[in-house]
C-alpha cells in the first residue's frame, strides 16, 4: 500500500534471484529479471545496461522517498540499504520489497537483525504523526491518494494499479486492520525451550505420534509469547515485584476480583488479589 512508503527504512531482495538494470532517459531502473516483461509499458524503451544477482545489491545505500526519517537514522549505518530475505515474491511487483520494522512480521524481523529501530510514524488511531508533517492527522488509508499524488508530481512514480488480495480484517466489526508494533510483556519461551524440549522425550503420550507430531513440533518452533494486550476490554495484568531473601519472600501485586497462583522454585504459593481501591 502506498502508505507504507512513508515509514519505510530498508529494501529486501533475493541473493539468488537475477536483476535487471535499466535505463532509460538518463535513469536506471533496478528488478527482477523475470519481472521485465511485466514493465513493457514503462521500460519498453529501456537499455538493459547490466544484469546482478540480489546479493550484489545487498548493503547498497539508497535515497528513500520520503525524508521524514533521514535525521532519525542519521547513525544508523543499515538504514535505507539493501537487505537480504526468503520472502521476495517475483510473482508480482518488481521483486524488490520495502519494508518498515513498525509494519510487519518480517519487516520487524529482518530490520530488527540488522540494527535499525522500529520508528512509528502513525498514533494508536493509525494516523501520522507529525513526524509526517505533510501528512500529520491523516488516517493511513485515506494518505494513499496524497501519498501517490506527491509521488507522481516529483516524477517518482513508475506505475499505479490495485489489484485483489487478502487483506486481514476485525472479525468484530469487519474493519482493514493495521499491522502496527506495540511494546508487549513477554514470556521469555526461548529461554527454556531446549529444556522442554528434553522433557518431551520423558511423556508418553496417546496417541503416540503427538509427541514428535503437533506438540514436538510446537515446541520446537516456540517462540517468546506476548501476554499482554492494548485493548479496552479483558483481563487486568496482575504484576508481582519479589523482593527475596534466603528464606522469604515478599509479594506486592494490584489486580481486580482476581486469583492467581504464582509457581515458585520454591514451591506453589497462592496470592488472592483484593479489589482494588484505588
């Protein structure tokens, strides 16, 4: 979506995949090899004055689009380069992703493992910031039409077309959900997952296959689980602070008509949270 543009921090390619560079009226044009023909209306009368594989891309600086981070990753050294992934389509599009830490799954992961910060440039209603100012206020849908105008008056934009695809929606009320980073509690799975791992081999369990099937593979591919959430409705998170000494330990916790049993390594203790009054 043409919104994205506007966080975006880094480009993805394939190492494996050939790219074809073209120019055409003193600019060079950079995609897929096999993405060519699909730009036969646009590059049609493009030289093609190279052709790469994507790993000779990889680590290449670029000039984004927008400047409205530039300052923001003035020290980062891996912001606005090329990176590599295993999720580059050459199905469609150019073959080229870009990607934003703030937007994304794999966007978080692979900027994440190359050093640069996740920046959020939209509020909880999903509308910029003013680290946008050009587009502060605007939800990131209705900044699509502005966003694209920008880009075609500066002589940025190659082509414009929708097409069909799913898109996640609210099962509540059926409204385009954003996929927008949130600071969360986690529980540090990872930490222990070799662990559980091992102990898998002691269970019996019927059926028999469950063991290396569903749950072995579950285990293996654990990952750090997020327990908290920024909603208006569910469960207060209760938090307990231990202040500890050989022999004791001392509780502090806040939590509403809630009772909850805390595991020690000491042995299973029962905390009753009262109502809270303040």
């Amino acid at each position: 979506m043409p919104w994205t543009v506007v966080p975006n921090s880094n480009i993805v390619v394939d190492n494996d995949v050939d790219y074809a560079v073209l120019e055409l009226d003193g600019h060079k044009y950079v995609l897929a090899d096999a993405r060519v023909a699909a730009y036969e209306k646009e590059l049609g009368a493009a030289v093609r004055v190279d052709t790469i594989k994507g790993s000779a891309l990889v680590g290449r600086k670029y000039k984004p689009a927008f400047e409205f981070l530039v300052e923001t990753y003035a020290d980062v050294p891996a912001a606005f380069t090329v990176l590599a992934g295993d999720f580059v389509s050459t199905e469609d599009g150019t073959g080229l992703v870009e990607v934003s830490g703030a937007h994304g799954e794999d966007d978080f992961t692979i900027t994440t493992a190359a050093g640069v910060p996740t920046v959020l440039t939209v509020d909880d209603r999903t509308r910029f910031t003013s680290i946008a100012p050009r587009f502060e206020g605007l939800q990131v849908f209705e900044a699509n039409r502005p966003i694209l105008r920008e880009l075609r008056d500066r002589g940025h934009l190659l082509r414009e077309e929708s097409y069909v695809h799913s898109y996640p929606h609210c099962w509540r009320c059926d409204t385009p959900l954003v996929y927008k980073a949130l600071s969360s509690w986690f529980v540090s799975v990872t930490k222990f997952k070799a662990r559980a791992v091992e102990l898998n081999e002691q269970i019996t369990w019927t059926p028999e296959h469950v063991k290396h099937g569903s749950f072995g593979k579950w285990l293996e591919n654990a990952i750090d689980w997020p327990i908290s959430r920024n909603r208006f409705w569910g469960s207060p998170i209760p938090v307990w602070n231990p202040t500890t000494t050989r022999t004791t330990h001392a509780w502090t916790c806040t939590a509403r008509w809630t009772i909850w049993s805390v595991i020690l390594a000491s042995g299973p203790m029962i905390c009753t949270a009262r109502r809270s009054t303040t």
